[in-house]
C-alpha cells in the first residue's frame, strides 16, 4: 500500500512561466503510474467523503454516551461549540474525532495497543481507520501545559474514522476500552 501525494499549480502568467522552467529543470513530480492512481482516486472522493462523514458522527455520537469517554470534540455533534457554524460552512463534518479519555495518558496507551482493527499510526488516514495520540506526535513538542492551553490534554486520542462499516469501528473500540 502506498500513498500519492500531487497537486495542481494556478496563478498569473509569469508564475506559471517560472514552474514551468523549474518543471523543465527538475523534472515532472509524478510518473504516468501515480497521475492514473490520482485520477483513479478523485473518481472516488465523493463516495468516500460521504462515508468517512457518516462514519465520523456515528462513532463520535457512540463515544458521547460511553462511559470511559470524558469527551468528545466532533463538530457533527451538537454539543460542540462550533457545531451551528459547522453545519452552515461544512458539507459534512469529516471523519475525524477527537476522544479525551477519563483515564488519561495510561488508559490512551491502553486502549491503543488493544485496538486490532483500527490502526495506531501517525497519520490523517485513508480508506482505513487511524488512530494516534497527539501528546506523542504532532502536538509532542508543546509538552502538556501548552497542550491543555490549545485543548488538548494527555488522554486525548484523535481518531481519522475510515470507510469500515461504523459498527466494526465501535467494537474495536468497544473491547479495546473493556476493563
């Protein structure tokens, strides 16, 4: 499995003329192979968009009522501050949700090396379920005052919800927080 990053340029005409030199000089960024994938993979967006967003506000409204959940910080949900601002600006609200787990960083080092089906990784997934915990990764170097500042104290998971069925989401998480 392998990711494809790429992107479009757009600007003025001396812009355009100066990527295009830089283009000449360094080469193309994709091959053929990678700009099929990407045209592969924008023909799906849509259909996977609609089910990372049904994904993400079905396991962040199990989350809500589940007893070692602390909180949960999904826009979807109408609990969050930013939710009304949300639903005007928003297509639907991503399949990313935020968990403050009740038993701290302990219970977040628990519960991610007992999930089996969504895995723990760094990154804003894909087509599958991630999980990562910030104190550890992109918010590490704020250490854990500058993170309870932004909101994100030790506990806090960040789940990129995948297009799995929800309900194979939610009982991963369900045996992975048993006690």
């Amino acid at each position: 499995h392998s990711d494809v990053i790429a992107g479009a340029v757009a600007g003025s005409t001396p812009f355009i003329e100066e990527v295009t030199r830089l283009m000449k000089l360094w080469g193309q960024s994709i091959d053929p192979h990678s700009a099929w994938l990407i045209d592969r993979g924008m023909r799906t967006l849509a259909v996977r968009m609609q089910r990372h967003n049904e994904n993400g506000l079905v396991v962040a409204r199990w989350a809500e009522g589940h007893p070692a959940v602390a909180k949960v910080h999904y826009p979807g949900l109408a609990s969050h501050p930013d939710h009304e601002f949300a639903g005007r600006v928003l297509g639907g609200f991503g399949g990313m949700v935020g968990l403050e787990l009740k038993g701290g960083p302990a219970e977040a080092e628990r519960v991610l090396a007992r999930l089996q089906l969504v895995a723990h990784a760094p990154s804003l997934a894909g087509v599958e379920s991630l999980v990562s915990e910030p104190r550890l990764t992109s918010h590490k170097s704020l250490g854990p005052e500058g993170r309870a500042a932004k909101g994100i104290p030790d506990g806090f998971i960040r789940l990129s919800c995948g297009i799995e069925d929800a309900a194979d989401i939610i009982a991963d998480f369900e045996q992975a927080l048993e006690a």
